[in-house]
C-alpha cells in the first residue's frame, strides 16, 4: 500500500488527514514538525507528501524543493488556506502534483490524493522505461550501455571472425565466458563446440589429462582410452578459465599445443593434430605472476595476441540498470510480468560497489524477485549486506532522475499529456500498429485508446 508523510503543524488537522487516510488503506507518517518531516524525507522513502505551506522554522516550500532534491518521482500535494493560493501556484510551478484549500472536502482530496499516487507511479515507471529503453543488448546476453562495454563489443566483432589467440581479462563476475561465447558464436566455428575448462578448479593431474586425454593403463582407474578436451573441440573452441592456475609443468606443454597444433595423450606416444581456437582467460594480471616466477612469459605473449579488458561494473555504472533489466526479462520470461524498481532500489543497486560484480548482481534480483508480492521491488527485498552498505536517506543519484526541464513553464495537465502520449507511442510500437493489442496491454477499451491518440497530420 502507498506510504504519505503527512505535514502539519496543527494538530486537529493531522489527526483529521491521519485518521481519514488511514481508513482509506494507506500507510501514513504524521509530523507536527517540519524539521522532524525533513529528516525523514531524507530518511526513509515515502510514494507521496502532504504537506501544509506555512510553517515554521521550515515551511511547504522548503520542504517541497528538499524532496524535488532528494525524491524527485514522490508526488508532493500543498495544503494552503485561501490567502496563500498564489504561493500554492508557485508551488506548482516548482514541481508540486497539486494543492488543495481548507477547508478541503473530503472527497475532492481523495480523489487528489489517488490521482497524486497514480501520478507517482507513472514516474516511477518511466524512469523504469527509460532504463529498459537505453539499454543495447548486442551478443546476446552482453549488455553495453557503457562506453568500456561499447568498446568490448566492437573487439569482440573485429577478432571473432579470425582465429586470433585472445586473452580476456577481468575481475571474478565480470562476464568473461559471456565475451569468450560471444567470439565463438560470431566466429567461422559457431558450428562447432565452444568447450571450457576452469584451470583453478582441477588438480595438476586431473588438468592434464583432462585437457589431452588419456591412453589406456596410462594410470589406475584408466580403462580405456579418452580424448581430451583439445581433440572434442576440434574445429571449435576452447576456453581456459582462470589460466594463471595452471602450473608451470603443463604451461610447457600448452605452450607446445599453441605452437604445434597437436596434442599427445597422457601415456601415449602419438601426436594428433588439432585445429582448435584457444581463449584464455584470468582475474589475475599474468604480469604479476611473471614477475614471481609462476607464470612464462613466453606463454603469456603467446596468449596475449589480442587483449579484451571487462571493467567491474562499479566504473561502469550506467549498466546497472540495463543489466538489472535483462535479468528481470531473463527471470520473469512471458509468464509474468516484470516488476518496476523504485527510486531508492535503484539508487541502492546503482550506488553499491558490487564486489561480486555482474554474478553478484543477478544473484540480488532473483533474491528480490522470490519475495516481490506486489509488482515493485523496494529497498526491503534487496539483499541485506547490499542495502546496509547504502545509508538510508543517502544523497540522491541525478543519473536516475529524469530530465523535467523541458516542461517548466507548463501546466500540470499539458505534461500528463505529453507523458501519457509517449507511452502510448510506445506501446504501440511494441504491439507492432496492433491497437488492439496495444488496448489490452493498456487496460483500456478500443474507443478510449483511439481518443487520446494525436491527431493525424
């Protein structure tokens, strides 16, 4: 249900709205001081405030431009007494939903108080849309809204059709496998198989042998012979996670694999040829690991013919939302539909540091959309070590906030019609022309939707 901070500083009209509102199912927070509202619109997050003009230390101007500040999609409505109306219409030009005089009647201020809210959730879903709508989705399951993750695609489309050797570097989570598949799918062996092999997850012997095979009797459990991930990739690809844990005995041999193009089983004494793309890829600079003896520099040159760097996603910060997105889409699929992220949540998922990276990100939304009842994930259905890294009552991130501007100097109604025919542009054009269609993902009869259509030129 909504939540209101109402503001007043005469306590018969608190007590009236509070009780009033109350009845009609919101959640309602009653501050008699205004100083006391301010720290809590800085704290806590509300979907619409009433708030009383004159007051003192602070009044409904002060308070209205804080939350334009710090909540800039929460309605705000202006209580004022019938000497003030020129200040409620300056107030409305700041950027208040509306006002209402005392005496109010109770019916006209809930009927506002509804169309604030519905007004509150149409912002809400645009910022929603527009993230939606910002993002490219290029390769799949890359998503680059980003200038470093722009630059990743175009080296993903200039080496896939070669057979370049590439090194991928990046931090766990990062997406390293994504770029690997993304090579392989656009390469001359999308046919084939694109296998991998996490070189940290294996012992020394099982490594070798799972990467060149084995004959039979060439150890105890061997029965029979098998071939290794080099000969079931011929003609593909071939990834090695994490190549910087793979020890200096085998890296001779891979090396040797590079640059012969053959392979000998473990306990064999045939080679066999094999045409095989190798990607590599690591969380750790193989510099260091050279200059400590652990990794051969003629290996990493070898493998470094073309380097792909995946920033983490906390220096890429306007993928965020994109990804958050593609997560949804992904996890919701047609069965249901996708839920919209408040300001806070956003600001939460936008401002965290994301150690964990894109892993870690998808791992928060699926934790949140298991606990999303109502069609909104909020800050309370994130995960906890991510919103106790956040203060509540944070500084607002203006990256979120969309863009009003171009409506000052505009009457409430003319901006509702401006955003109501953007979004019915857009539905539109998702339904292909089929207005329909667009009408039943409207909720709106056939007649209605051809009346608020523009006219045609």
């Amino acid at each position: 249900m909504a939540r209101i901070l109402l503001v007043d500083d005469e306590p018969s009209i608190l007590s009236v709205l509070s009780t009033l509102l109350k009845a009609e199912g919101y959640t309602v927070s009653p501050i008699n001081n205004p100083v006391k509202a301010a720290e809590l619109l800085a704290s806590d997050s509300f979907d619409l405030m009433i708030t009383d003009i004159r007051m003192s230390p602070i009044n409904g101007m002060d308070l209205l431009k804080m939350a334009q500040e710090q909540k800039p999609t929460m309605s705000v409505l202006i209580m004022t007494g019938f000497g003030s109306v020129d200040t409620a219409v300056e107030a409305l030009k700041i950027g208040a939903f509306d006002y209402v005089t005392k005496p109010f009647k109770v019916d006209e201020l809930l009927i506002t108080v509804q169309r604030a809210l519905e007004y509150h959730r149409t912002m809400e879903e645009n910022v929603d849309l527009k993230s939606q709508l910002g993002a490219k989705y290029k390769f799949e399951n890359i998503v680059a809204e980003s200038e470093p993750m722009r630059r990743v695609c175009e080296m993903i489309e200039r080496v896939a059709p070669t057979d370049t050797t590439v090194l991928i570097t990046g931090e766990s989570g990062t997406g390293k496998e994504l770029v690997a598949k993304a090579i392989h799918a656009y390469s001359r062996r999308k046919d084939k198989k694109f296998l991998a092999v996490n070189c940290a997850a294996l012992p020394e012997t099982l490594l070798e042998s799972e990467m060149f095979g084995y004959v039979k009797g060439a150890f105890t459990g061997a029965s029979a012979n098998k071939e290794g991930l080099f000969e079931a990739a011929n003609g593909g690809t071939l990834l090695l996670d994490e190549i910087g844990a793979m020890p200096l005995s085998l890296q001779a041999k891979f090396l040797r694999v590079l640059q012969e193009k053959e392979v000998r089983r473990v306990g064999g004494t045939e080679n066999v040829m094999v045409d095989v793309r190798v990607l590599a890829a690591t969380n750790v600079p193989l510099e260091d690991l050279i200059s400590k003896t652990q990794f051969r520099e003629d290996l990493y040159y070898r493998l470094s013919v073309i380097n792909i760097a995946i920033k983490p996603i906390r220096e890429r910060i306007e993928d965020i939302l994109p990804l958050v997105h593609h997560v949804l889409q992904r996890e919701c699929g047609d069965s249901k539909p996708i839920p919209i992220i408040t300001a806070e949540a956003r600001q939460i998922l936008e401002q965290y540091t994301w150690p964990g990276n894109v892993r870690e990100l998808e791992n928060a939304i699926k934790h949140a959309l298991t606990f999303c009842l109502d069609g909104k994930i909020t800050r309370d259905l994130l995960p906890s070590r991510i919103v106790s890294a956040y203060p509540q009552g944070g500084a607002s991130n203006t990256s979120t906030t969309p863009n009003l501007t171009q409506f000052r100097g505009k009457s409430l109604k003319a901006f509702l019609r401006d955003k109501e025919k953007e979004y019915l542009k857009y539905v539109l054009s998702e339904s292909s022309g089929d207005k329909e269609k667009a009408a039943k993902e409207l909720k709106i009869s056939l007649a209605t939707l051809y009346r608020k259509l523009p006219e045609p030129q």
